[in-house]
C-alpha cells in the first residue's frame, strides 16, 4: 500500500486591487516525491548513468524497501539498472550530508554546498523548484469551471529571485508542495504579508485533502517586515469501529536528501559537509555555489550577501547628515557632520564633496518640561509630586496634584524610551542602522541606505496613571493621549505612518500622510491601560535605486506629548478634588458624575441630562448637554435612550416606545461583487437602545453598531466562510429627533421610499470614535425608524437601495427599520365612539380604533358603555301637555289685559271730557254745552252693545299711530270734528 502523501499549501486571495504584493519566502524542510515511472520501446538505446536517477520504493510492512533507476525523461532509454534492497526505512543522514544512492551511504557535501541532512531548504526562486504546483481559481460557483480557470490563469505564485510572490487579485492562488514523510518534524517559512484585505492562509493536508484544523492557518499581518512562521507535523493513527478516523491521518517526515544545494549567489560554504551557507560581508560578493567571496574593487561597493558590485558614485551633500553631542559640564554641545552608513559614495571622484567641519559648539538647549539639569548638565527627571520647566524641580502645592506625562520638544539626546533604526524597503530587514537625528529643536529623518527604506523611529510608554481625581470616562474610553507636530519636506511620493502598537503585537496604522506637508498637529486618543508603542515611519520614495537621491525629503518631529504616563514627569500641577475630613496636599476622586471647582477644590454633581465628558472635569463646563431624546446615566458619564421617546405636535403629543426593538438583530446586505465576481457581504450587528447604551452582545465589542464583511463558504471553498474582524460605526448615541439633521448628521429622505402613513419617522444618530484615512472625523450612523402596522416586531431591517453596502461614501451609514412596534402608543385620539339607536329604553355607546390604526399598544380600547333612554311617543306627549297649558296661559292673560284696558279707556275719556269742559268757560260765544239733536257719540263708545271682539276692534281702531288713543272733538266753530 502506498505511503500516504503529506501536502503542504499556502493560498492567497486579495478582495481588492493593491499596489504593494505581499511575499512568502518558504524554508520549507520537506522531501519530494517522486513517481516511479518506466519507460519501453524496441527502439530504445541503453540509458547512460547520466539519464536515470535512483529512488526508493515505498516501505512494506516489514520496514523494507528497494532502490529502483528512474528516467530523467521516460521513454528516452532503456536497460535500466535492476533493483536492488534499499536501506532501512529508518536510516537517515546528518545535517551537511546526502545520500548516494549509488552505493547507498551518506557522504558529505562539498564546498560551495549544503545540505539540512533530513529535510530541504528552498531560498532560492529564479524558477519554480521542482516540486511545487501553483494553482489558480475562481471560487465563484455561478461560472463553470472552464471559465473560471479562463479568468485566472495568469493569477499564480510569481518567483521574484528572492521570493516568491502570490497575486494581488481576486482570484485564489495556491502554492503547494507535496511530501511523503518519515518522522516528525516542522515547515518553517519566512514571509511578509502587510495587507490585511488579502487573505492568506497556510495549511497542511493529508492524503485525503483534509486540511489540520488549526487557528494557526490564518496568517498574522506583517509590520516590521519578513516574519518566521512554523508547524509542527508529528505522526498520528487513530482507528474507530476496524475503520479509519478520517480525522486522523499518518504523517511521515523524509529522512534523507539524495544531494546536496549550492549556495546561492552572496553566500559561500568554506568547508565541506556544511548544513547551510553564510553572508559574504559588504563590499564583496559571491556567484553560485561558491567556497569564498570576492572583494569588490575600491570604485566599487556592496551590501551585505551581495551577488555583485556596484561602481561607487561621487559624494555630494545628500550622503552625509548632522548630528549632535550630548552636552558636556559646560553645558555646550557639539555640531557633528557624519557620512550616512554604509558609506557608498568616492570622495576622490571629480565633483564629489567633502565633509564638512564638525566640533562647533553651541549653547545646549534647555531640559524637557518635568526634567532638571543637573550640575555635569544632563537631564534627570523630577520626582513625583514636583513638576518643573526644564530648570529646577518645585513641588505641587496642597490641593493640586502632577500633570504626569512624558512632553519632548528640546532634542539634545534620543530619550532612552525611544529607539531610531532602518527597515530596508526591498527585502524588509533592519539594518541596524540611525534613522532620525537629534537636532535642537527638533528630530528629523537622516539619509538611511536607500531612498526607499523605512526611517523607524519608535516611543514605548510602560502603561498609563489617569489622575487620581478624574473617573474612567465610559463613552470615550480616553485613557490618555498623545499629540505631536510634525512636519514633511518631499519632492517626490514620500509618506509618513503613524502607527499603535499594544501589549507588543504588531503595529496598527493610525494614519498616513503623503507628500509635503506643512507644521502641523496631531492627536491620538489612547483607550487602553497597556504597554503602547508609537512609531512614526518615513519612506522617501517606494522605487529603489543604486544611489540616495531624495535624502533632502524629510521628516520633522518638532513636540512630542503623551499625557498620564506611567512614571511620567509633571510640567505642571492642577487642582484636585480635596478630602473632606481635612483640606490636605492629597487628591481624592471626586464621586462618579461630579465635576471639580476650580478655585475651591470641591465636588459638585453635573447637572441632569449632562455627562462628565471632559478629560479633566474642572468647571461646570466639563458637564456637556445630552442630545434630543437622551438623558444620562446615574454616574453621569454617558447620554443613553431607554427606548422612551414623545414628540409633540400643536393638536397632540405623539408617544413611543420602542422596548419591543430593544433586542440586538443583524442585517446581511445584498451580495457585492468585486470588478472580477468575487461574491461577498457586508454584515450588520444593530442595538438601538436601552441597557444604558451598553449593547452587550459581544464581549469584545461595545458598539450600537457593528460591520463586518462575509465571504461565503461556495466562495472560500471550506465549510465555513470567513469573516473580518468587526469595526463599530457607533460608538455613542447623539440624539433621537424627528429631524433630518443633528450635529452635522443628516438622514436623507430620499435615500428611503417616502413615508405614507403621515406618521414621521424617528430618526437615531450615532457617531463612531474610528477615525480613518478616508473618514478623518470618524463614522456616523443614522437609524430611521418607521410605524409600518403590517409588519409584526421585530419587523425588518433595510439599506439605502442606492448604496447597496449601507453608505454612500463609506463614512456615513443608513438604516430603515420598520416594525408596528415604531408607531407611537395609542391614546384617545386613536378612537372614536359610535352611539346605538335607543331600543326598549336602553342606547348602547361602542369605542372601534380610528382606520387605519397607526399606534401600537399605549392605552386599550374602553368597554361597551349602556345607558337608559326615553321614546318618541313619550316625547310626543310631553309636547302636547305643553302646547294645551301654553293656549291655556296666553287665554288668561288676553283676559287680564283687556280687563284692564278698559278701565284704562275709561278713565282716558274722564280725562277728555274734564279737560273739554274747563276749555268753553274761555271763548263767550261759544257754548259748551250740547246742543239739542247731537250725538253723544263719546257715551256711544262705552254704552254700545257689542261683542268681545268687536271691542277689541274698536278699541284698536282708535289708537294712532304713535301709540296715543284718538278721540273725537268738535270746534266751537261747529266745524268738521277733529281728532286729539
């Protein structure tokens, strides 16, 4: 039965087009198998000893095996020499040996050669070794196969001399190595793999193609160049029910090389039976398998491990820098002019400069902030409780206590917390070299040994000590901070990192600035009590040439600040919280949300809907003003929604609660494609409130919002698929408004189908502390949340259908939730009341929700109200028994006021006739007195006979038109009557 095969795989896949590749250099300690393969024909001739090779079978169960002749080139020769017993399957041979397998003894290499004795070393890649496979595909499972391998058959492992590099696109790039092993051992490889957007993994598989399942197979990022990986392979057997655990695997490691390497070019082996190679020194060289290297001519110079020479150019001012001396007892320092190593450049060539002067002594700058001078005239720092200006240590006074921190911006010396070298920017070593130079008032980048090196220069700060009398702020997390001014002088595509180191794993980029730039300031908040590195990284230019070029591009460094430094040194001394037993020299912490009073040193409380947010919380003015919609927590230190939320309007007050949304839920976007169809998703982790702000659904990530990107399994080809880390978009709720704008955040109408229900929608904006290349004041996120009725809670979740990935500039994120739980709670203007008709005495009153019903719980509908009621016919003889005793009423009273009308004519007429009477005693010749025929006609009006009616009449008939009654009269003069 044949050994089972041992497969050694690294795979790469980029998501998106970068410009840098990223490397993998395999030591790999392996051996080749090789396949047994005979080859006939009549017309063949005898092989010589040249055209065949030997191998050994595979062992049998006795541990026995043979040495067979294999072609170089089947089909080319025959009369092959016949098998022979091979060696033990458990001989092997020292490291600096081979195996002849001709008389089946191990020998040792010769000079110029090597050999790792049970494994094989691959360092040199001008072609692919014999050995290898590289493969290339498109995981995509929409295309077939033909097209996808179409698509990328140029996507494969590249050998670059040195190295071997994979592709930078979407496509997935396997490099594989398969061995049959003997025993256990380990592949160790060096790479370099800066960009976290590719995927690399290495993995090994058995002869099943069953990969190990180890956390190991994803590879770590890469900052400070090539790093060494290893894995261990240890044999392992396993049975399960007489069968195989196709868990388990058997695992062998060679035991044997059958030749020895040559030393590849600017390395030598001097000595017979060497087990690796070494460095030719600079200014030599070696080719290919050489004993010893090779001087290079005085023009001529190299860099270490160098296959050649390269002819020395004429010194100008680009290859030498200047420097200063430590201060001596006088305290003057001296200028020193040196040439930049490895010194490169001929002095004697026609043109070439000389260095200039150095040893002029000038004044040395003054000390640090924190630091004194002491009488030899160096810089020792204060102790605690002091705090200085560069000149003499004075203590704080009672009530305040040290600004500790580390403040440089006087450059005499390298502080002994920071570290200065170069990163070669072609194969990534350091080469122990000075990247940044002391000068005075500032720091700035030297020459380095090539224009497109790293200049490294690096602060490591122990840990922090925030200020006894300032609390843990909850929303920012600032534990500290640093801030630096800097400066950048470049005449082609320089750039300066920023990068975070914690706890010594590899350096994060924080921020990058490409080209000149002018004296500026930056600031970084620290989050984390932990060991942190700083590191600032200048690279001149990224292509590389024989000679410095652009060393007069540079980078200054002008202050450097870090605050609450673990045993730091204090410019300064401010006022702390004061015990309350006794006013002494020593702080207390004021309690959580209270803020300290300058002048006096006491605590006072925030006031409500206010955080402490201020890193020194001096003044009420720390207490900053929660956004619309929130209010604070109990110690003051972050602005929460607790899913409660009213908004008034001038008819009504519109009430929510979202507690039914409270719960945390994801959301996957639509598929997105790269530019060739690599399938991936954008996943979304959503809180939108209550818990105090404090999402909690994850240990390590306390975010509103959470994004990651998912590639799935069809497309990774693994069972599972694969998931970035996850970068929060909100970190902190600002408000929760009816408006489209809030501090500077805008939620776009448009970007959603208009509401039509009438109801607007409420709108949560949430900024992000993250701050990127791209998105220089960090990320922000709106989450507009809409009544839909029809939609049961949770209810659903969407994107902008015009920014399929939840952002349209990649900075600001945009969510639609609707859900019924988002219509505010019913109240009495949500219902109406329909009265019945009155049956049998009895009317019913029934309250129904008003259509369509746009709220959600909120008070419930009020119950069926009866009450007693009167008929029609009841009413109809309330009305008659009305109308009778009215005509009853006005009857008597027309009674009463005629009956009183007459008495009322009657003595009207007394009245006339009197005053008739009283007027004939005035003219002689008239006679009052009637005369005989005439007719009494005034008695005629009250002696005549008539009907009621007809009084009436006759009484209305006589009244004039203004209300006076008219009576007849007759003139003396016997004229016509007149009426008065």
């Amino acid at each position: 039965m044949a050994e089972p095969g041992h497969r050694l795989s690294a795979r790469g896949r980029g998501t998106t087009e970068r410009r840098t590749p990223w490397l993998l250099r395999l030591l790999l300690w392996a051996g080749t198998a090789f396949q047994v393969t005979q080859g006939t024909g009549p017309e063949l001739h005898a092989c010589k000893e040249s055209e065949y090779h030997y191998e050994y079978t595979a062992c049998d169960s006795t541990g026995s095996r043979w040495r067979v002749a294999v072609p170089h080139t089947p089909g080319l020769c025959t009369s092959l020499p016949d098998p022979v017993k091979g060696t033990e399957c458990s001989f092997s041979c020292n490291a600096g040996e081979f195996l002849d397998m001709k008389d089946q003894s191990c020998k040792p290499c010769a000079e110029g050669r090597y050999s790792l004795g049970t494994g094989i070393r691959f360092d040199e890649w001008d072609e692919l070794p014999h050995g290898f496979a590289s493969l290339s595909a498109n995981m995509e499972l929409d295309d077939s196969a033909a097209e996808s391998t179409g698509n990328c058959t140029s996507s494969k492992w590249v050998p670059q001399g040195d190295y071997i590099a994979s592709n930078t696109d979407e496509c997935t790039a396997t490099l594989m190595y398969a061995v049959n092993l003997k025993q256990s051992g380990t592949v160790n490889f060096e790479y370099y793999y800066p960009d976290s957007s590719i995927i690399f993994e290495f993995f090994v598989q058995n002869d099943q193609c069953q990969p190990n399942a180890d956390d190991s197979r994803w590879m770590k990022t890469t900052e400070k160049g090539w790093e060494f990986h290893s894995v261990s392979i240890t044999p392992a057997f396993s049975q399960r029910s007489q069968k195989r655990d196709p868990g388990a695997f058997l695992r062998e490691w060679v035991a044997y090389t059958s030749e020895c390497f040559p030393c590849k070019p600017g390395t030598y082996a001097s000595k017979k039976g060497s087990s690796f190679c070494k460095l030719c020194p600079a200014n030599s060289y070696s080719n290919k398998g050489e004993t010893s290297c090779h001087q290079c001519d005085p023009d001529k110079y190299s860099e270490k491990g160098s296959s050649s020479c390269n002819v020395r150019p004429a010194c100008t001012d680009k290859d030498y820098f200047y420097t200063h001396t430590a201060c001596d007892a006088n305290g003057e320092t001296q200028l020193m002019y040196k040439w930049a190593k490895p010194k490169i450049c001929s002095e004697d060539l026609e043109g070439a400069v000389k260095l200039p002067a150095s040893g002029v002594k000038t004044s040395c700058p003054p000390c640090n902030p924190g630091f004194f001078k002491t009488s030899n005239s160096t810089c020792q720092p204060c102790p605690y409780g002091s705090y200085s200006n560069g000149s003499d240590c004075t203590h704080c006074p009672a009530g305040t206590e040290p600004a500790v921190g580390f403040e440089y911006k006087w450059w005499n010396t390298l502080p002994t917390n920071m570290e200065t070298t170069v990163l070669s920017g072609i194969n990534f070593e350091y080469k122990g070299m000075t990247g940044w130079e002391v000068a005075g008032d500032h720091i700035y980048t030297a020459a380095g040994a090539s224009d497109n090196d790293f200049m490294i220069l690096t602060l490591v700060v122990p840990g922090f000590r925030p200020p006894q009398s300032v609390m843990a702020d909850t929303e920012n997390k600032e534990v500290a901070r640093i801030t630096f001014v800097f400066e950048t002088l470049c005449s082609v595509n320089c750039e300066l990192y920023f990068m975070v180191g914690v706890n010594s794993r590899t350096n994060t980029p924080v921020e990058t600035w490409k080209g000149s730039k002018g004296k500026q300031s930056y600031t970084y908040i620290i989050e984390e009590n932990t060991t942190t590195s700083f590191t600032w990284a200048f690279q001149r230019t990224t292509f590389h040439e024989a000679s410095r070029k652009y060393t007069n591009d540079v980078a200054k460094i002008y202050s450097i600040n870090v605050t609450n430094v673990m045993n730091g040194v204090a410019s300064y001394c401010r006022p702390c919280a004061l015990e309350a037993s006794d006013v002494g020299s020593s702080c207390t912490s004021c309690p959580a949300g209270y803020y300290i009073e300058r002048d006096s040193g006491t605590c006072h409380s925030c006031p409500p809907n206010t955080i402490l947010k201020a890193h020194q919380p001096y003044g009420v003015q720390a207490c900053v003003p929660c956004g619309p919609g929130t209010k604070n927590n109990k110690i003051h230190s972050l602005c929460y929604n607790d899913c409660i939320f009213s908004r008034n309007t001038p008819t009504r007050t519109f009430n929510y609660n979202f507690s039914a949304l409270a719960n945390t839920v994801t959301l996957a976007g639509g598929p997105s494609f790269t530019s060739k169809g690599l399938k991936y998703f954008h996943h979304f982790t959503l809180s939108l409130c209550g818990n105090q702000g404090e999402s909690g659904f994850s240990k390590s990530i306390t975010a509103y919002v959470c994004q990651a990107v998912i590639i799935p399994p069809e497309v990774t080809g693994y069972k599972a698929g694969v998931s970035s880390q996850p970068v929060s978009l909100a970190d902190r709720l600002i408000g929760v408004t009816t408006d489209m704008t809030l501090d500077g955040i805008t939620s776009p109408a448009e970007l959603f189908h208009p509401e039509s229900l009438g109801i607007p929608d409420v709108i949560f904006f949430y900024r992000s502390n993250d701050v990127t290349q791209s998105c220089s004041s960090g990320r922000s996120t709106t989450i507009r949340v809409r009544c839909s009725p029809q939609k049961t809670v949770p209810g659903s979740l969407s994107l902008p259908g015009t920014c399929s990935d939840g952002t349209c500039d990649g900075c600001n994120f945009h969510f639609l939730w609707e859900s019924a739980a988002a219509c505010p709670l019913c109240s009495v203007a949500d219902y109406h009341a329909i009265v019945s008709s009155c049956v049998a005495g009895i009317q019913k009153t029934t309250y129904v929700w008003r259509e369509p019903k746009l709220c959600s719980g909120g008070i419930s509908l009020p119950e069926q109200r009866v009450t007693i009621c009167k008929t029609i016919d009841f009413w109809l003889k309330v009305g008659i028994s009305a109308g009778t005793c009215t005509a009853i009423l006005l009857t008597v009273l027309t009674c009463y006021f005629w009956k009183k009308n007459q008495k009322l004519e009657y003595k009207y007429s007394k009245l006339v006739m009197n005053a008739t009477l009283k007027d004939c005693d005035l003219p002689a010749a008239d006679s009052c007195a009637i005369m005989e025929g005439e007719d009494v006609e005034d008695d005629l009006i009250f002696t005549s006979k008539k009907s009621l009616f007809g009084k009436i009449k006759s009484f209305t008939s006589k009244r004039t038109p203004d209300g006076f009654d008219s009576v007849p009269l007759k003139t003396s003069s016997g004229g016509p009557d007149m009426d008065l």
